[in-house]
C-alpha cells in the first residue's frame, strides 16, 4: 500500500487539496468507503423508477452516479488491501469527477428547485460537489496507466452515446431530467437535452485531459527524483 510522496506532489490544477487534507481523508479511507457505499445504496434507490421502465440489458447505463461511488469505494478498498487495480481506480476518477460536477450544472441551470423536495436538491448538489473533490485522492495511489485511462475513456464516451445521442435500447438513458418534462411527459427536443449532453461530453473530455496530463506529471517527477538521486 504505497502512496505518492510529498515532493512528487503534482500541480495544484491536479492535486486541488490541500496535502493535509488528502492524508486526512486517506487515513481515514474505510470511513469514505463507508459513505460512499451508503451513498452508492441511497443513489440506487433514488433511479428505482427510472430502472423499472428501463430494459434490464441497459441497467448498466442508467444509475451513473450511484455507479461513480461504488467505483471509489472499491477504488479505496482496493488500494487499502494492497490490490493494484487500475482500470477501477480510473472508474472512479473519471465517474467522480464527471458526475461530481455533472449534477449540480443540471440542478443549478437546467431543472431548477421546483418539483423536488428543497433538501434533497441541496443535498443532490453539496454530496455530487463532494463527489469531484474525492476523485483528486486517486492520483496518491493510482498510476493513471495509459490502458486504463483508455478503456475508461471509451466507457465514458459509449455512455453518452447511448444517453444523449443513440440509445441502443428503448429511449435515451441519462439521468431523468425534470427540465425535459413538457406537459406531463418527457421531451428530448427541448434544449435542456442538448445542454445536458453537452456538459457530460465536456466532461468526459475534461476527465480524459485530467488523467493524462497526472499520467505525465507522475512520470515527470519520478524522472525528477530519480536525477537527483543520481546526482548525489
């Protein structure tokens, strides 16, 4: 169970907290997983009407969020118990920071506070946020491997495909949008839909440069370390 050291710290566009924060949280690893498997149990329930009108074959398209944070629970787990598994430690970065911040765009500027109980829009909206700022642990552990950055890439991108633009089975499969609810029913013409896409294209976007760019930096300062060990 090795972590990144304090003088291979990464740009703070990477690394976002502050170190005591990051050793912290990694010290008390077991109790994020707690929350986040709480979370991950929470979220299921909350798709529960969204999974009921979805073909089963599609499940796995659907509970995005809920998905995210059972990817960082096993991610933590993993790495607690001395696994190297990079494509899950991926998952969970990538899924983390793009459904963080993902949902309070869609609350904040497309659906809007009406129709939903006040605490749980503020409570979907500080718990996503929470949701980006752990995605910035992972680089402490993970090596950001150009393979599962990859493959985790793909997920991503075949996920909004079939969300926004070409729904393999029955409709598209994002999250329910209450802004896409015309007169009772759902309508994907409506803008809504379109800025909906586009954030979560964005996003992925914005996760993939993330990985690779802490890929390059990880491998920067081991080169940098291992220079000076040679120097001396």
């Amino acid at each position: 169970m090795t972590t990144t050291t304090r003088s291979s710290r990464l740009p703070s566009y990477l690394a976002p907290l502050p170190e005591r924060v990051e050793d912290l949280a990694l010290r008390y690893a077991w109790v994020i997983v707690a929350i986040n498997l709480a979370g991950t149990a929470f979220g299921f329930w909350y798709y529960r009407f969204q999974l009921a009108q979805t073909p089963v074959v599609m499940w796995p398209f659907v509970p995005d969020s809920p998905a995210a944070t059972l990817f960082v629970a096993l991610s933590l787990a993993a790495w607690k118990l001395d696994y190297d598994v990079e494509w899950l430690h991926m998952l969970a970065f990538f899924g983390n920071i793009k459904l963080g911040l993902w949902t309070p765009f869609v609350q904040l500027v497309l659906n809007g506070p009406g129709g939903i109980e006040p605490w749980l829009y503020w409570f979907l909206i500080v718990s996503h946020l929470a949701m980006s700022l752990q995605s910035f642990l992972i680089y402490r552990y993970a090596e950001f491997t150009v393979g599962a950055v990859a493959v985790t890439t793909v997920w991503y991108g075949l996920n909004d495909i079939v969300d926004y633009f070409a729904p393999l089975v029955g409709e598209f499969h994002h999250t329910f949008l209450r802004a896409e609810l015309v007169n009772g029913a759902l309508d994907h013409s409506v803008r809504a839909h379109d800025l909906a896409a586009a954030a979560a294209v964005t996003l992925t976007l914005a996760a993939a440069f993330l990985a690779i760019a802490t890929r390059v930096k990880k491998l920067e300062t081991t080169e940098e370390s291992s220079a000076r060990g040679v120097r001396r």
